[in-house]
C-alpha cells in the first residue's frame, strides 16, 4: 500500500510590526525631506555620536538603521531617483534627513570632526612632520623609541629635545606600531573621526551626489589659489576689470615714465650733436 503523501508548509517569519513601522517612518522622512544623506559610522565613538547629534538639533533628523530597513524604505518612496542611493548603502551609517542643502550638511559633517591619536594600521591622511624642540619626555627608553622613527634627541634641562625636523610618515602610508607610540608620546593626534558623508540625494534637483565629503579649509585655499591664477590670465590677455584696472594704470604710468626718458635721452643726444656740429 502506498504511503500518502505528506504536504508540509513553510510558515513565513511574520515581521515584527516595529520594523514595519521602521521602515514606513523613513520611506516618510525621504519623502518629505530636501536632503537625504549617508554617512559611514565606522569607528565613531558612541559618546562623539550623541554630541554630534545634539549640535545638529533642529538642522538634520539622524536616523541609524540596518542596510536591510533602509533599502527597504527606499523601495517604498517609489522614487525612481532614490532608487540609485542603495548602492552607496554598507555597514556602518547613519541617515540624515534635512531641508538643508546636501553639500552644506556635508560641510557640516566635516567640521564636526575631531583629532584623534593614530593607531597601528591606519593610514597617514597626510605627511606627519615632526618639528624641532623641546618634548616632556625624560631619558630612557624614550631615546630608542624616538631614534627608532628616525628622530634625532638631545638631554636638555632633564627632557628629551628634538633636534632636526623629519617626517615620520608620509601620507597614504600604513601607520606602523612604533611610529603610532611615538606619535602618542608626542601628542600628535593626526586622525580624525566623525560622520564620513558618503552620498546624498537632492529632493530639489533630483539628483544623487556621490563623494561629497567637503573639506572647507582645504576647498578655501583651492579657491585663493584659483582666484590668483584667474587674476594672472586676465592681465595676461589685457582683460580689463575692477580687480585688474589698478594694475594696468601703474604699467601704464611706468611705461609713460619710460617713453618719457627715451625721448628725454634722445633730446639730449640731438642738443649735442648740434654743438659739436656748429
């Protein structure tokens, strides 16, 4: 006799209604927000977070969810634009939800960020130099840590001194053991830490911006520098301008006080010829 057949049913997980609820209040707060921003948490320190969070009350709602929820919400807005900002979604990030532009929360972003001392494989954001002079460091092991990076020390007055400049590592480096001890025993805390922008949608334009990590200080000496090129062009093609007029006024002058001592030479070197003539 032929056994029956058993049917057997898989029973979905039922999802618990706070995620519902979860994903629903964001896929709201796309919806109606200006800027829609990611950020990299990784290795921001929970108390830094809080801080952050508090300085930006009233200028940007901060959500933290798993990727599978925000994807999720994402899907839910029917926002075929929005649609491209999963790709920037990892491990690790915050949203922000703001009427701010995307660019300026960036800005702020970054200069939220703090100095933190470095650790064994990180990578150097730039050449760490260090200068000469004085150190709280007394003789001892300290003297073979220090020359161990390739610091030249002296005793003075009890402490250790530096007596060269030298840079200890360049940037783009891998941060090694003993160069982050010393660069602890020096105080230098070359890394920073904070929200990493990593892309934001503009409910404006209705575009995704991807890497916009804006460095104010750095974008400011940029633009100095720009402003210097621009002004070197235009005098060079003789475009005049409030910025260029002084300039081509003073050359003029200089100029006239040359033809003038040409003609002046000449006038002088006809008046003597004549004599020596008569």
């Amino acid at each position: 006799m032929a056994k029956a057949k058993i049917e057997t049913k898989t029973r979905e997980k039922e999802i618990p209604e706070y995620k519902i609820k979860l994903v629903a209040d964001l896929a709201q707060m796309m919806k109606k927000s200006k800027t829609v921003l990611i950020a990299s948490t990784r290795g921001l320190p929970s108390s830094q977070f809080h801080e952050i969070k508090k300085n930006l009350r009233g200028k940007a709602d901060v959500k933290v969810a798993r990727k599978s929820a925000v994807i999720r919400a994402i899907e839910a807005t029917k926002n075929e634009t929005l649609q491209d900002l999963k790709n920037q979604i990892g491990a690790d990030i915050a949203l922000f939800f703001s009427n701010m532009d995307a660019f300026e929360l960036s800005g702020l972003l970054s200069e939220s960020r703090s100095s933190t001392k470095a650790k064994t494989g990180d990578i150097a954001p730039e050449d760490i130099r260090v200068e000469p002079g004085p150190t709280e460091l007394v003789p001892g092991p300290a003297i073979s840590e220090l020359s161990g990076v390739g610091l030249k020390v002296s005793v003075e007055g009890g402490k250790l001194a530096i007596k060269l400049p030298h840079t200890i590592v360049k940037q783009g480096e891998v941060i090694k053991e003993n160069v982050a001890s010393v660069m602890a025993k020096l105080g230098i805390a070359p890394m920073k830490v904070g929200f990493e922008p990593l892309a934001a949608y503009d409910g404006n334009s209705k575009k995704i911006y991807v890497g916009i990590k804006i460095d104010k200080v750095a974008a400011l000496e940029e633009l100095k520098n720009l402003i210097s090129k621009a002004l070197g062009f235009a005098v060079n093609v003789n475009y005049a301008a409030k910025e260029t007029i002084s300039y081509f006024i003073s050359r003029a002058a200089g100029e006239e006080k040359a033809i003038e001592n040409i003609v002046n030479k000449n006038s002088t070197t006809n008046n003597t010829a004549t004599k020596e003539d008569k």
